[in-house]
C-alpha cells in the first residue's frame, strides 16, 4: 500500500486563520471598535457635604458651633491643631456631568461664628440639583386637569341598562357555630 501524499492545503489554512485573528485583534483595539464601545462601570464618588447658598444665608456671626453644625452637617474636616476651623469640602464625580469641587471654611472665634469664606460660587438648591441630573426632563408638563370646555366637549355616558344591575341573591342560612344542646 502506497501511503497518500501529504495534505498541505491544511497548512495553509492554518495560516490563514492565524493571519484573520491577528487582522481582528487590530481592529478589536481601534477607537471605532467593538471593544471602544464597552466601558467598565464606574463609581459614581461623592464626599463631603454639599452647601448651598440658602444653607450659607442661614449662618450669622454670633452664632454657637452647634446651630453651626445644625444648618450644615457635621464638617468633613475638623482639624485638632486648628480648633477655630471647621473645613467643609464637597466633590462629585458623576459620569455624564463635570466633576465639582467646593470648599467652605467657617472660621469661630472660641465658641461663636466669626466668619465663613468659600472658594467659588456656592450653587443654589436648585442649580445644585440641575447639576447633576442626567435624566432628560420634558420641557413643558402636561395640564391633567380638564378646562370647562373639555368637560363639555366629553361624550355623555349612557344611561345605566338593567341588564347590568346586580341580580337578586337568595338569603342565605348558615347553620349556628355553637352546638345546640
């Protein structure tokens, strides 16, 4: 017997498949790519307290630590070293928005409110919240109360058939939950 000679067609196949893997393997890695599309979940990160201005108007000097305290939540950072300086510093990093950073400082005076300084713009309730809501809101919210002449324009219901009444039910006896002697 004459063995049969050997297949080189499946040598070249193989090549072949090999040089398609590495063709995909590029482009899997290109901005337009499959893989570009993909994004790992990402933490949305909040710390710190958020001030508005409401919350700041409410603060006068004079007041105690604790009203402090009572209007703004208890400070991110109260340093030992630095009794008279509470820090108040808030950043969001949310996908779909800008990253915010902002500080307050309130500075005391023993144990009354001298001063408060920020370092930018405080936003209002508000602006706050419109900052960082990425679900899309409508416009214009529909009216689900009817004018007088809507209630007008509505088709009278028809009169209630008999058909539709509740039929007579029999009495019905049930028998007593004592024994009787």
């Amino acid at each position: 017997m004459n063995p049969s000679p050997p297949f080189h067609g499946a040598r070249h196949l193989g090549l072949a498949g090999v040089a398609l893997m590495l063709v995909g393997c590029s482009s899997l890695q290109s901005s337009q790519g499959f893989l570009s599309r993909i994004t790992p979940y990402r933490l949305e990160i909040v710390q710190g307290n958020v001030v508005t201005q409401e919350q700041v108007a409410q603060i006068k000097p004079g007041m105690s630590r604790a009203q402090v305290r009572d209007v703004l939540g208890s400070p991110l950072l109260a340093d030992p070293f630095h009794a008279d300086r509470w820090d108040y510093v808030f950043s969001i990093r949310r996908r779909g928005t800008e990253p915010q950073l902002r500080s307050v400082v309130v500075l005391f005076d023993g144990p009354t409110l001298k001063s408060v300084e920020t370092s930018a713009e405080l936003p209002t309730e508000r602006e706050f919240i419109a900052s960082i809501d990425s679900q899309p809101r409508p416009k214009e919210v529909p009216s689900l109360a009817l004018s007088d002449e809507q209630r007008k324009a509505l088709p009278t219901p028809p009169p209630p058939s008999t058909a539709d009444a509740v039929p007579d039910v029999a009495a019905r006896t049930y028998p007593p939950l004592e024994p009787t002697p």
